[in-house]
C-alpha cells in the first residue's frame, strides 16, 4: 500500500526526470544541427539524450523502489556506475573545446559509441 510520502516522493521524482531532461534538452537544442555534420550531430546528441533518460530512470528506480544505489550497485559495480555516470557528460561538454573543433566529427562519432556502451552498460548492471 502506497503511504503519501512514497506518492509524493514518485511524483516528485518524475518531475525531477523531466525538468532535468527538459534542461538537458534545451541546452542541446538537438533540433538545431550543424550545417556540414548534421548526422553526426544529431547521432551524438541522440545517443546522449537516449543515455540520460534511461540513467534518470535507472537511478529513480534505485532509489525509490529497489532501496538505493548502493543496494542495486554493489562494491565493484558502484565504480563503473560512478564511471558510467560521468564520462558521457564530460565529452558532452568537452565538444565545445577547441582542441576538437578540426577533428569534432570524429569526436561526435567516438562519444555517440561511448554513450551508447554506456547505455548498454547501466543496463546489463541494473537487470543483472
């Protein structure tokens, strides 16, 4: 049976996903593409909006339903969650460095296959 507090901790935590979700969007703009790589922008953009929602959802399953991070991400585990938690967001940033500007489709290619490890990564340890 559901108590208020869980209710109001539900619902709170989805709207938590979209108003973060919403930001990350907004600063993306992914709807706006650069004009000589428009499939590698959208491709890295893609794969990284895919990943954050699908850690926003890990991360509020874990919390609020399976008793907390530590619990669905024990010892070693917690690392590469911590790992995985990190890198996407670093290179998602870091494309507006200049050192990348001559090579950044490369860049957008190469982080657009570590968002989408990272994906595949947060999901092998959250059912497994």
């Amino acid at each position: 049976m559901d108590t208020p507090n869980t209710a109001l901790n539900n619902i709170l935590g989805i709207v938590l996903i979209v108003i973060a979700f919403a930001i990350a969007y907004a600063y993306l703009k992914p709807h706006i593409l650069h004009k000589t790589r428009p499939v590698s922008t959208l491709l890295l953009k893609g794969s990284y909006l895919l990943y954050l929602l699908i850690l926003m959802i890990i991360v509020y399953i874990s919390l609020l339903h399976k008793g907390g991070i530590d619990k669905v991400f024990p010892d070693i585990e917690f690392f590469a969650f911590l790992i995985v938690l990190f890198v996407p967001t670093i290179g998602i940033l870091a494309r507006k460095l200049g050192q990348f500007r001559k090579k950044r489709e490369n860049f957008n290619y190469f982080f657009t296959l570590v968002n989408t490890l990272c994906i595949i990564a947060l999901l092998v340890m959250f059912f497994i």
